[in-house]
C-alpha cells in the first residue's frame, strides 16, 4: 500500500515537470524570446531590461535573500560552474532575480550576489513589476508565513537556460547532477 502511493506520488512530481518543461518550451519555441518585456533594477540600481537576456546566453535564477538553503546552494554551484567552464563559458551571463522584491533591495542583492559571484547579476525592482516578470516566465513564488510575523517564500528551485536570443533553451533543477548540469551550460555557451 505504501509503495502504490510513493509510486503514484512520483508519477504526478514527473508529470508536473514534464508538464511545466513541455509549456515552457512551447511558448519559446523558434526564436521567440522566452518572458515578456521587463523593466526593473540590477544590484547595482541600475535599469536592466529583457535586453540583457540578449546578445549571449543566460542561465535565470528566481530566489530570495532569505533563503535558508536552495538560494544559497544553487547560487554556489552555479558560480562554480561558471569557473570551471572558463573561457568556454565566457560568454554566458548568470542572473539572480528576487522574487521578495519587499526586503531585496538593490543594496540587499548587491551585498548577497557579490558575496557569492561577481558573473551573477542581481534584479530587483518595484513588487507588482517582479511579480509580473517572475509570472510571465512560468515561476511559482509564493509568500510563507512564519510565526513571530516572519515569512519565507517557496518558490521554483530551477534555472533557467536562455539561448542568446532569450529563446528557452532548458532547465537545471535543483540539486541536478553537477557534470549534467555543467554539461547542459557547456552546450548552451557552445550554442550560444
């Protein structure tokens, strides 16, 4: 009995992932550019745009500051990877995008990322327009409350891939293989 439900829990997570890869792909088939058209600030406080998704490939994290674990974690290996592909990767450009825009500000992302990478960028900006930009590129992001007036935010552990016209290019979930996940941004630098 166990077993029956462990197996048919597997089987509905595969079939999300299948699903939410499967849509993500459809709606950035061709050269079609992956998201809509944003307008928000980097950690630097300077404008950024979906231009940046231009011109080179990307790899897009959504997270929080907060972040006891997945945020943190990826950010890391994510970094990691980017050094180990050298001047192989040189090309590719690595964005952290808050999905609590509330307490990430310009000054908080540029504090975190710049602990973690100087190749990741920070954004941020005013609360509707990240929500909106996180929702035009398919992220779950949702407020937690914690006792003591506190909150996390659960949210999409998984990168996103973006070919250099900002077309979807694939995933790199959370706590993927580590040469899979370096082999998917060697093909995605290789690609452009």
């Amino acid at each position: 009995m166990m077993r029956s439900i462990l197996v048919g829990i597997l089987v509905l997570m595969a079939a999300g992932v299948g699903f939410l890869t499967f849509d993500w792909y459809r709606r950035s088939t061709g050269a079609e550019a992956y998201g809509a058209p944003f307008t928000l600030v980097d950690q630097k406080g300077a404008p950024i745009t979906e231009a940046a998704f231009r011109g080179h490939p990307s790899a897009v994290f959504f997270g929080f500051t907060h972040c006891p674990e997945v945020c943190p974690t990826t950010l890391f290996e994510l970094d990691g990877w980017l050094k180990q592909l050298g001047d192989e990767g040189k090309n590719l450009r690595a964005y952290f995008v808050t999905v609590d825009p509330e307490r990430d500000t310009a000054e908080t992302m540029n504090a975190y990322v710049g602990n973690v990478s100087e190749r990741i960028t920070g954004i941020t900006g005013e609360p509707d327009k990240v929500h909106a930009m996180a929702k035009d590129f398919g992220i779950y992001w949702r407020k937690v409350d914690l006792e003591g007036g506190d909150y996390t935010m659960d949210h999409t552990a998984s990168v996103i891939l973006l070919d250099s016209n900002g077309a979807f290019a694939g995933t790199i979930a959370y706590q993927e293989n580590p040469d899979t996940a370096l082999a998917k941004l060697k093909r995605l630098a290789a690609e452009g």
